[in-house]
C-alpha cells in the first residue's frame, strides 16, 4: 500500500512516528559522542596528572641539588707540610698532604677536642675534595706558602643533608647518621657563619666520584654528547639515503616490501637486542674499545635508523607530485629533481625525525649496558675512544648507590636529562613549525 492510499492522519502519524525514531536516534548518538568525549578528556586529565606527579616528585627531590653545603676555615699554608725542603719544587708540592692543613684549621677552630676518636669524627664534616681545591691553589701560587687565607669548602654529604633537611634531628642518634657532639659542633660553625649552603658548581663541573657531595655530571654530559655526535654523524645521512632510495628509485617488487617489513618491523625491536648485536660485531669481532663513546654511537646508530628512515620517507610521500611532474617536465633528470626540489621539501620533516630519534637515543641505557658503559668513570671524556658514561647510564648507577646523598643526585641527573631532552624536542617543534610547507 502507498502513502497515497493512506488517509492524511496516517500519514501524519506515520510521520511523526519516524520523527520520534530519528530524534530517539540522534540523542544516543549524541549521548555516545559525549561520553566518547568525556572519556578523551579524562585520558588526558589522567595523562597529565601522573605526568605532573612524575615531574614533581622528581623535582621535590632535585632541586636541592643546586645548593651544598660550604665550611669556612682558615687555612694556614705550612711551609713544613707543603714544602719542608724549601726548595720549591713542583713534585714535592703536587704530592704534599694538604689534608693535614684542613685538620690542622679543624683543631684550631675546635681546641677541646681530644682523642683520636673524637678526632676522626671533627676531620669528617670536611669533604677530601678540600685537599685537592688547596692543591690546586698553591701550584698556581707557590707564594700561598707560610701564609693564610679564609677558604670556602665542601663539607662532607652528611653535614649537607642535614643542612637541607633530609636528617631529622629527632632521631635516636644511632639512626640519624650524626652524633650529638658532631650537631653541636655543626650547630657552633652555623652560630659563627661558617656554615652556608652555596651554589653548587661542582655538580656540573666534576665526574663521577665514590663520595656524594663531589659527584658530578659533567662527565656524563661530555660522554653523551660523543656518543651522540658519532649517532647523528652516522644515522641522518645513511638514513636520509636509504630514505631516499626507497621513495624515489627503488622499483616496487618483492625485495623492496621485504626491506620496508623490515624496517618498521626493526623500529620495534627491543633497544636491549641492539647492545647485544654491538657487543658481539663491534666489541668482539672487530676488538672496538669497551665503554667507549664511539661504540655506543654505532649502537644508537642501528638503533635510531629505522626511525629515521620511516620518518624522512614520510617526510618525502609529503612534497607533491606536481614538483616532481613540473621538475620532469622542464627537462631535469629524476636525480636533478629529487636533489634539488623534493629533498629540500622534505628536509624540514627529515630533521625533525632525525632530532626525535636522537631524543630517543639520548635516553637509553639498555644498549650501552651491554656494551660496558656501566663503568665507573672519574675523568672526563676527551675524546671519542676514552672511557665514558652517558646520562642515563650514570642515573643507573647513582641509583643503584646506597648513600642517602646519592638519591639528590639521581633526581639532579634526571633533571639535566629532561632538560636536553625538552630542548631537543622543543628543537623539532620550532624547526617543524619555520619551515615546513602545507599544500
């Protein structure tokens, strides 16, 4: 039956019944997307929640680490301790015992402490690094000798803690980690002013050291910074060319899909896998240094190439055919073309993969683990085959310390870290956004 053989109120409910159907329809509709939503909102509120959490636990604990505590002493330049003979001469200088001048300026500063025991415990609220500073000081100046000078100097990781905080006075003392007649003379050197918390230049100036309050970071920084150098040297130009190959001349067939499987399928490959593969090829067949910036470079290569590569080929699938069809079309070759109309198109997308690939690299430790980068290293790095840590590795290892001071360290490590690596993102974000094209 048609709606012509339908009366006109038939017609009008038939009508309104298919109204209502569809109004009912609608709301659902709506009622799901808002919920759909909702949930998208909440994911995020979430995401931002334990990032914030995240971030601020980390900071809560690092920040600290831009201040340590300083002990000032008058310290008398002996001519007996650092140059009995009198003659000036360097090696006896370099290897005088400048602690002796720290203990001696303890013991003048606290003359009621006797015994050898009360002794150990007075010499320790001063950190060794002091005879090193002292050291320094009179190979420069030889003069400094028989004289002397008011000094600034690091007090020892436990003296800094307490400082900060982080030992509660309330403690049994035998908890505590500091006796009551070492907070009583601490409490005396804070009630003369020769006790100060200062900026704590140490931390991004020195390597790593077995005590807390002269371990720095400098030596990591440095060691990622070869690491990464021999990463970028390597894996943006091999990457961009395989990139380029694959995109532009490579014919569609069997060995071509069988390579681009590969590649993406390399990009989800566990990071720990690539240290293997460096430890067997680099270090054991080719007899590479261990611990070394250049091995840990060709690591990160194999690892951040398939990230680069799928990034730059993505970047090339962007520029339009047309500037290729124009550039053909006015006579150049497919090399000319690619060289010198769609390569620099596509160059802005090929730095960002290549600064997010080297993020990524930035921040692993698993394959450099494998490969001996887990070593304990005090100098600094001078050069691509020295032994060296990389950040992550060496918040691994403070970690991992049992010192209590340690924990300021870490999260100070961590901060570095996450600084280089918001600079380097914010890096492709601003390189994405000046020259990117849209068509």
């Amino acid at each position: 039956m048609s709606d012509t053989d339908l009366g006109p109120a038939a017609v009008e409910n038939a009508a309104k019944r298919t109204r209502r159907l569809v109004e009912k329809s609608l709301k659902r509709r709506y009622r799901a997307e808002r919920r759909f939503r909702a949930y998208g909102m909440l994911a995020v509120a979430l995401g931002l929640v334990f990032v914030g959490f995240l971030f601020s636990s980390i900071i809560s604990t690092g920040w600290t680490i831009f201040q340590q505590s300083y002990v000032q002493l008058d310290i008398r330049y002996d001519a007996e301790v650092v140059d009995p003979a009198g003659e000036r001469d360097e090696q006896a200088i370099s290897t005088a015992d400048y602690s002796a001048l720290i203990k001696a300026a303890l013991r003048e500063r606290f003359p009621d402490v006797e015994g050898r025991s009360e002794r150990r415990s007075l010499y320790g609220l001063a950190s060794d690094a002091g005879q090193f500073e002292l050291r320094e000081r009179v190979m420069a100046d030889p003069d400094l000798i028989g004289s002397t000078q008011t000094l600034w100097l690091l007090a020892d990781d436990r003296v800094d803690l307490l400082m900060k905080g982080k030992i509660d006075r309330d403690l049994p003392e035998d908890q505590r980690g500091l006796s009551d007649q070492e907070l009583g003379w601490i409490d005396s050197l804070l009630a003369n002013g020769r006790l100060d918390l200062r900026f704590n230049r140490a931390f991004f100036t020195n390597g790593d050291s077995r005590e807390p309050e002269q371990a720095g970071v400098w030596g990591a920084v440095v060691g990622s910074f070869f690491t990464l150098l021999v990463t970028l040297l390597l894996s943006f130009p091999i990457g961009v060319a395989a990139a380029v190959y694959l995109e532009e001349f490579a014919p569609r067939n069997r060995v071509t899909d069988f390579i681009e499987v590969n590649i993406n399928n390399l990009a989800a490959v566990p990071s720990i896998v690539f240290g293997l593969l460096g430890l067997a090829v680099f270090i054991q067949l080719f007899g590479l240094p261990r611990s070394a910036p250049v091995v840990g470079g060709l690591v990160l290569t194999l690892m951040t190439l398939p990230t680069i590569i799928i990034a730059s080929r993505a970047a090339l699938k962007g520029v339009p055919p047309s500037i290729r069809e124009a550039a053909l079309g006015m006579g150049a070759s497919q090399v000319q073309t690619v060289a010198h109309h769609v390569l620099p198109l596509a160059m802005p997308g090929m730095l960002t993969g290549a600064i997010i690939g080297m993020a990524r690299a930035l921040g692993e430790s698993a394959p450099l683990l494998m490969i001996g980068m887990v070593a304990f290293i005090v100098d600094i790095p001078g050069g691509l085959t020295d032994p060296s840590t990389v950040l992550p590795v060496q918040v691994y290892l403070w970690a991992d310390s049992p010192e209590r001071a340690f924990l300021e360290r870490t999260s100070g490590a961590i901060l570095v870290l996450l600084g280089f690596l918001l600079i380097m993102n914010a890096t492709a974000v601003i390189l994405r956004q000046k020259f990117e094209r849209r068509w």
